[in-house]
C-alpha cells in the first residue's frame, strides 16, 4: 500500500520498529527494513564507537532505508547524532529535545528526519524544527508513552500538523493497523510486537512473557528511570517504583555508565549537579533504571530488573519471524 509514510521513507509497508535500547539491534534492524518496514536501530545505550559500529553493521546485513534513533535527554546523545549524520543514516529520528541541528545537518546530506512526541505543543515545534513525519506516542505505549491515549493524541494531533503522523502505543494486528489509519495516521511504530518476533535478540523466555501477558499486566511510573514510563508488572518494577531512591545506589550506578559510554564521570556529575535539583533526582533515577532494564532485558532477571511492555502485549500470542508479523499487520493474514 502507498501513503505519504512509505513515498517519504521508500518502504513497502509503512510500518516503523521502534528504536528499543538492547532490543532495536543490527540484526532486528535489518530484519524490518529487508521485509519492508523501517527498522530504527536504537543509540541511546551505546558510546561513539558502537554507534558507528552498529550503523556499518545495518548496511551489511541490508541494502534497504533504515533509520536510527538519538534520545536528547540522554547523556552522550549529540555525540551519536553527529556520528549517525558523519554516517549518512537515510532516516534518524529524535525525542526529548530539540532538534533543529539534528535536521538541518541530516537534510544536507539529503537524509530524513522523524520526531518522536507525546503531545500537541511538541509536536508543532518539532514541525518548525523541520521534522519531516512525527511518530505520537500513546498512553498504551512501552516506555516513555504520554498521558493521552492513541485514541484521542493521534487523530487531535493529525489534525494540527501538515507531516505525515506515525501512530505508536497500543499497535501490534490488522485491526490496530486500519484503527490509526482512521484516526489520520499515515503508517504505524510498534515496539512490544516485534519484541516478540523470531529475530528479536530478548531471552526467549521474556519473549514467552510478553506473548503471555494480559493487557493490564503492566505498571506505569515515574519512579522506573525519572521519566513516567510503562514496564510490566515484575517483581523488579514493584520494587523500582515503591522504593525511596537510594542515592548510594544511583551514584555507583552512574559511575559505571559513564565509563561504559566513554565519559569522564565527574564532567557528567557536575553537569546533572548545575542543571538543578530536580533535573537532578530525575538522572539519578535514570541511573538506577538503566541497571534495571539491562537486567531485565540482556540477562532476562526480572526479580531484579525490568522490561518495557505496551499494554498491547495482551494482543500478542506467538513470536513469528518479522515478514510474518508486517504481512499479518498490513495485510491482514
């Protein structure tokens, strides 16, 4: 089928992989754009060299547009972002930020850009930033979903904006699939449905709980990484999200970050320190759920760790390879 989603970006189906730290890897990534779709590698947990790395390893493994994402409200994020343009990534997509530099410098060289946003007001100015497609993402959403629900952001969002819209949270069949094409969408991300997917790099085990669980096994918390985030309902979330922050914890924590992506810890420290207190809590918070999600989603322990989960897990029932699940999704097999 052909909208302005799949004219803009060359694809098949105008269906989008959501870039998912530890999840939205080469190999995923590919997977999605070689069946049509656009795979979004994800960059936000990776240092300079990795992110390099990653994108040489996308175009090894497919000749087909691909897309990569920068989390600006992630330490090291610009960095990325100027490596992926150094790369000529066709397709880059931001969120939790500006990112008027980020699109003049990917336009030049004749790439795309989408902004990821959860509101009106973010989604105009990313407009006049110069994003070329939005994706809106839902309440029902993994991860850092907004506070209005796809039914009713997606079509009042559609209506205020002249860029293709991308419909996220909540979409993973046919039925999903047509439901954001009438509300004014013009192609669909979707995040848990290919975390289920034969190619998707998570233990199989969490592949079996995802495909498992109802659509009101998740919780939805501030308190998981600083930003309200949606998780499912493990042990380790539980105890995430009802635990006072541990200050000792985040420190250490954000020690180990900084060495892992290549940064001098107490440069980071001091920034977090002069942006203000509660920017602040909010990083510590991120430094804790970090260690939380990369146990959860690497070594699968979600006694300790935790997992992004849309409520649209409650739709998902198998693992299939990716072609299958975009064939099912658009065509309705």
């Amino acid at each position: 089928m052909r909208t302005r989603v799949t004219e803009l970006f060359g694809l098949h189906y105008p269906v989008l992989l959501s870039g998912m730290s530890w999840v939205s890897t080469p190999e995923l990534v590919a997977a999605v754009s070689e069946a049509g779709g656009l795979g979004i590698l994800a960059t936000g947990v990776l240092g300079p060299d990795e992110v390099r790395a990653a994108v040489r390893r996308v175009r090894e493994l497919t000749s087909a547009p691909f897309g990569a994402n920068v989390t600006l409200y992630f330490p090291g994020a610009e960095r990325n972002a100027a490596i992926l343009a150094e790369e000529r990534v066709p397709v880059v997509n931001w969120a939790m930020g500006r990112g008027e530099a980020i699109a003049r410098e990917v336009h030049a060289y004749g790439g795309k850009v989408i902004a990821t946003v959860t509101n009106a007001k973010h989604a105009l100015a990313a407009e006049r930033d110069g994003a070329d497609a939005l994706i809106v993402t839902g309440h029902e959403a993994a991860g850092h979903g907004g506070k209005v629900t796809s039914l009713v952001l997606v079509p009042s969002i559609a209506d205020q904006v002249g860029i293709p819209v991308i419909a996220a949270g909540g979409f993973a069949d046919h039925r999903g699939f047509k439901a954001a094409l009438a509300l004014g969408a013009e192609g669909i991300a979707m995040g848990t449905r290919f975390l289920a997917s034969a190619e998707s790099p998570v233990p199989e085990a969490l592949k079996r709980m995802a495909a498992d669980a109802t659509v009101d096994a998740t919780l939805y918390s501030p308190k998981v990484d600083g930003i309200p985030a949606r998780v499912l309902a493990s042990a380790g979330a539980r105890r995430l999200a009802g635990r006072p922050l541990n200050p000792v914890a985040a420190l250490w924590q954000s020690r180990r970050i900084a060495a892992m992506m290549g940064f001098s810890w107490p440069k980071l420290a001091l920034g977090v320190l002069a942006s203000g207190p509660e920017q602040a809590l909010r990083m510590a918070r991120m430094a804790l759920g970090f260690s939380a999600f990369e146990k959860g989603m690497i070594e699968g322990d979600l006694e300790h760790g935790v997992l992004p989960l849309g409520q649209v897990a409650g739709l998902v029932h198998d693992a299939p390879p990716v072609a299958e699940i975009l064939r099912r999704v658009v065509d309705g097999d």
